[in-house]
C-alpha cells in the first residue's frame, strides 16, 4: 500500500507542478510531507499524520516549516546507504532528535551528499 500512495504523490507531484494550481504554505509542501512521511513512518500512522498536515494547510494556519516527525528507536532505520558504483555512503534523511524516539526528519538538499567513504 505504501508503494502505491508513494506512486500516486509522484504522479500528483508532476501533474499539479505543470499547472501550479497555489501553493502551500508550509515548507515541505504537504505532497513531499507526505512522501517523507510514507518513506519512513508505517502506512496508517503517515495517513494520520498527512491528514493532518493537509487540515492545517489554510489560511487559519500561519503556515512556515514544519519537518516531518517520525517515531523510531536509534537502530531500527539505517541513515546512510552504500552506493557500490562510487563506494561513497549516501545519506538521503538527517534524523533531528525532538525526543526520546521522535525525530524531526530533514531531507538533505544535495542529492549525492556523503557521509563517509571507503
């Protein structure tokens, strides 16, 4: 299911840019919000929290930057991936502590941004 909704944000993503119907008032927007949110977080609770992310996407909310929080113990999800054609360490996430096992999830601006080499 989760690969379906990410399928679906795509192609929103694409069709709405071409006309740019508004915009959002929130940085992530809410699609990439919810794309983040379905990447790390399990299906039902990145709904809830897209949901709501969606409800407060108006003109009674200021709007500004609201990272993603995903719940999740410090070794349960990897940072850092392994590239074999540049044998670089990629990191697509930066996992901001908020608390205990809430994270702020910031997504790096660099696509091919490393952490370490081998």
């Amino acid at each position: 299911m989760k690969s379906i909704t990410l399928y679906l944000l795509k192609i929103y993503q694409k069709f709405f840019t071409l006309f740019s119907f508004g915009s959002c008032r929130y940085y992530p927007t809410c699609s990439e919000y919810a794309k983040w949110q379905y990447e790390k977080n399990n299906f039902f609770l990145a709904t809830l929290y897209s949901l709501l992310r969606i409800l407060r996407c108006n003109q009674l909310f200021a709007g500004g930057i609201d990272y993603p929080i995903v719940k999740m113990s410090l070794n349960s999800n990897t940072i850092c991936y392994h590239n074999a054609n540049t044998n670089k360490i990629i990191v697509k996430f930066w996992f901001v502590p908020k608390s205990d096992n809430d994270y702020y999830l910031i997504k790096t601006f660099k696509r091919n941004s490393h952490c370490l080499t081998k």
